[in-house]
C-alpha cells in the first residue's frame, strides 16, 4: 500500500515539530498552562508523541492509528492556544489577531489528519 505524499509532509511536520520540543524547550514552557503540572514532563510527552506519530504515520499499518493519535493530541494541547490568546506572558510577542487565527487552524489540522484514519 502506498501512502500519499501529503501524508509524509504531515508526517515530516510533527516530527520535526516533536523534535524542536527537546531542542528548544523553554518555548514550550512557556506556553504550557500553569494549572497544568509538571511542565517539563508534558513538553517531553508531548514531544515523544509527536515524533513517535510523525514516524508511526509513514509505516502503512499504523497510520490510520497515528492519525487518530494526531487528532487526539490536537485536542490535547488545545488549552495551550487559549492560555497564548488569553495570558500576555505565553504570547511569545503575536498579536492577538495570529492567536485567534491559530485556534481554527486545529480544526483544519484535526480534519486534515482525519483524511488518514
């Protein structure tokens, strides 16, 4: 079974998107909710998933599962685009305006890894 070249360029994008979780860090420390515990440990999990799905994604077998993983882990860290929109410190210097625009993206990004289920 052949998967499709759009389906490598989502699985490219999470895995380097997972990657950047253990290089760079502190950006995502920043951005994890306080109410949320253990920072750290999340940003790892986080990261772990998404390059564990980004892989899981190109082996033919897995990638309807990958795909469901995604979705779920979409939703997961929804509470971060609210906590950048609502909280000045998380924003990272966006406008507010590219913040709001962030929070429908995850609903293309949840459709795009529902093509793959």
């Amino acid at each position: 079974m052949n998967l499709p070249w759009h389906l490598y360029v989502m699985a490219f994008v999470y895995f380097i998107a997972g990657l950047n979780h253990f290089r760079n860090p502190r950006l995502y420390l920043k951005i994890i909710p306080p109410y949320f515990p253990n920072p750290k440990l999340l940003n790892q999990i986080s990261g772990l998933a998404e390059i564990i799905l980004g892989i899981s994604l190109c082996i033919p077998v897995l990638s309807s599962y990958a795909a469901w993983g995604v979705i779920a882990l979409l939703i997961a860290i929804f509470p971060t685009h609210l906590y950048m929109y609502f909280d000045e410190k998380a924003r990272m210097g966006l406008p507010k305006w590219v913040l709001l625009l962030r929070m429908p993206l995850q609903l293309v990004l949840i459709f795009w890894a529902y093509q793959y289920t």
